[in-house]
C-alpha cells in the first residue's frame, strides 16, 4: 500500500483518535486494509498530529518503541517503531503529585526507559558521542502505554498507526550535561540496569544493552528511519527523545505503586502511583 492519500490517512486517523477518546477498542488495520504497511501507518502518525494540534496539543518530542530485543517475540513485533508525543501526554513528575489516572487509558502497561532532551538537532551518520553532544539533559522516566487494539494483538504498522502505543509519560529529574565530561556517560549508557518493583517486590531486571545496543544507538535507529519518511518531519532542537523500555512492559492497575532503582547510572530512581 505504501504512503496512503490524505483522505484515507484523515479517515484512519479519525478511528484511531475515536477509539481513544471513546475507549472502544478497534481490530487491527492490518487484517482489514490489504497492503497496510509501514510507511502507509506514518501517513497515518501524520494526519494524527496535524488532528491534535488542530485541537490545540503540540508535539513536543519521539517516543521509540520496541528497542527491547527481548520483547519482540512476546508482541511479534521484530524491529523499532516510533511514535509522536505531546504536551498533553508528558510532563515531569516534579510537576506532579506523583500519581497517574488510568481510566484515560486502554490496557495500560509501564515501561522504565531514559529520555533525552535535545539542544541541538542531532544529524543521521553521527557517532553516538557525537549525539551524546547534541544533548542538553539525560532523564529517567516511565511512559505508559496503551493499546487501542484489544489484548495487545497486533502488527507493527498497526502500532504505529495507534500513536506508536502511547498513552502518557512522567519525566523523573533532568540531569543537564553540557558542562559534563561526556566519555563516561558513553560507557554509563551501555552498561547500566534498571530494577522495577510494584509496592516493594522487585518484578523485573533489565539492562542497557536490551534496547538495541544501548539508549543513544536507538537514536541512531531513529534518525534512519525518519531519514526515509516523507510524511513526517526530521528531528528538531528542543525535542525530547525516549528510548524504549529497558525491562519487560507489565500491566497496571489503580491503588498500585512502581519503582525503580538505576545502577550503573547517575539517575535517581522514580515511583508513581496509579489511580
């Protein structure tokens, strides 16, 4: 099928945003759309965005998901995706009371990842230190994602096309580089492990190394692939960047609380508590 005509990318773009709103599950688009690949579902994140800032949302940065070589055979998604995220979906936990209403959610799961804020668009061909010094700010933070396909069943144009799985993300503190030496985080970046427990009990263990061969690698991948994208625009100065899940993603539900615990990364861990 390849990049879809607007009307279509409008109309799929409308059932997506329908089915969020409404909390309706739809059937995966692409067992009912023949030839629904890739690049016909980021006509699709396209037409989703220019929607959402018509009604008054702004972009304000990526989300990468499916970095977790670990996770691919559980979902049958084998390679990354990536989807668009806003001010209405993220903000930083400092800002908040530390909980999260889920009733606005289909199916949520949390995912424990590492964000980067962008003072400088990073460019495709960089090295990873070389991205590493377009940087402004490392942080840790839990996106949530959802799934508007029911019981998380789907292909990964459909992932993309359903706001590549995003549903909200709490930022934990913004630790600001540019005065750092960078040759340490390099190393600190492929090396380190994240603990995840839900009210106390440890759930789940996970390395840098599972999301591609680290944080700034998926990066790498990002900028490829948009590299290729005629729908939708290059990485920008200001962006925030969040890498995908170091563990695996685990249901939620309200009255519960995560945490997590970094070693190996000058993070501080993050708790969040769900209502």
């Amino acid at each position: 099928m390849s990049r879809l005509p607007a009307q279509e990318s409008e109309r799929i773009a409308a059932e997506v945003l329908s089915a969020s709103s409404t909390l309706k599950p739809t059937a995966p688009f692409i067992g009912r759309l023949p030839g629904f690949d890739l690049e016909a579902a980021y006509s699709v994140t396209a037409a989703i965005r220019r929607a959402r800032v018509a009604r008054g949302e702004r972009p304000i940065g990526r989300k990468i998901g499916f970095t977790n070589r670990t996770i691919w055979p559980e979902y049958g998604v084998y390679a990354p995706i990536w989807g668009d995220m806003y001010d209405s979906t993220l903000r930083d936990l400092a800002d908040t009371d530390g909980t999260l209403a889920l009733a606005p959610l289909l199916e949520p799961r949390i995912e424990p990842e590492i964000a980067f804020g962008f003072a400088t668009a990073p460019q495709t061909g960089m090295s990873e230190a070389e991205i590493l010094g377009c940087v402004e700010w490392i942080a840790h933070g839990f996106e949530i994602v959802q799934s508007i396909f029911p019981g998380w069943k789907f292909a990964a144009a459909d992932t993309v096309a359903g706001y590549g799985l995003h549903g909200a993300y709490r930022l934990g503190r913004r630790r600001y580089i540019a005065a750092e030496d960078h040759t340490p985080w390099l190393e600190k970046l492929r090396c380190f492990e994240i603990e995840l427990s839900r009210d106390g009990a440890v759930i789940d263990r996970g390395q840098a190394m599972n999301v591609l061969d680290g944080p700034l690698s998926t990066i790498s991948h990002l900028l490829n692939v948009l590299a290729r994208d005629r729908a939708n625009p290059p990485l920008q100065a200001g962006e925030i960047v969040t890498t995908g899940t170091v563990t695996r993603a685990f249901p939620v539900a309200p009255g519960e609380t995560w945490q997590t615990r970094l070693i190996g990364l000058p993070l501080d861990g993050i708790a969040l508590r769900f209502i």
